[in-house]
C-alpha cells in the first residue's frame, strides 16, 4: 500500500502546508469520513469536528502553519509518520510529530500529532476552539 499511497501522501502534505479558508474543503476530503484525529488538546471523530477544528485553527491563528520536513512508512500497513515544524510567519516556533492511519483507498482514518513543549496557540482559546 505504501508505493500506491505515496502520491496521495504528498498531495496531502502539500496540502498541509497551505490549508486555509478556501482549501479547507479540499484539505478534509483527504480523511475519511469517520476519521479519529487527536491533538494535545482534543480528541474528535468524523469530518464535521475536524472541519471545525481545522476552521478554527485557520480564523483564529493567522500566519501558523505547518512545515513538513520528513516522512516515514511505519512497519504496520498503512501507518506513516510525518515531521513537521509548526511555523507562525514564517518562523519556527514548534516541533510536530504526525501519525497517520492511511486505509486502502488512500483516505486517512486516524490522525495523531505530538507537539514539541513550545507551541504557538494560545492554550486556553485553542482548547475551547469546538
């Protein structure tokens, strides 16, 4: 499945890194409808609660986003991890880790991040964000 993913996956990533309000639609297709995604903060099912999170993160933190530095197949099927750096304007200001759980098909069904101890939102907005 890797080798079948490995388009699907760059697409994603590009997206990734450029996901605002006109590409959020485009950005969430990428999941499956029942996708589990997990942030220090929150734990959600299914494309509604990660279209509002995604949306918030979007309206709220102008100028933060991801940079993806690498990727790795995990040994498990379907399972890639993803380093990103978390930049606001342009400068770094977070390590993130990423752990996807890519199904046949190339949706996502669940989605981890891990970020380093500094981070740029604001704690108590972002844990309210849905």
């Amino acid at each position: 499945m890797q080798l079948s993913s490995q388009p699907i996956l760059e697409d994603f990533l590009s997206t990734l890194e450029a996901v605002n309000l006109r590409s959020l639609d485009i950005f969430i297709d990428f999941f499956s409808v029942d996708v589990s995604f997990q942030d220090p903060f929150h734990r959600i099912h299914g494309h509604d609660q990660l279209r509002k999170l995604f949306l918030s993160r979007v309206e709220n933190y102008a100028g933060v986003k991801y940079k993806a530095i690498d990727f790795a197949w995990g040994r498990r099927e379907g399972l890639v991890y993803i380093a990103c750096e978390i930049m606001k304007d342009k400068k770094f200001v977070a390590e993130c880790m990423m752990e996807l759980c890519m199904v046949s098909g190339g949706k996502i069904l669940s989605c981890k991040e891990f970020w380093g101890s500094n981070h740029p939102l604001d704690q108590k907005s972002y844990s309210k964000a849905i």
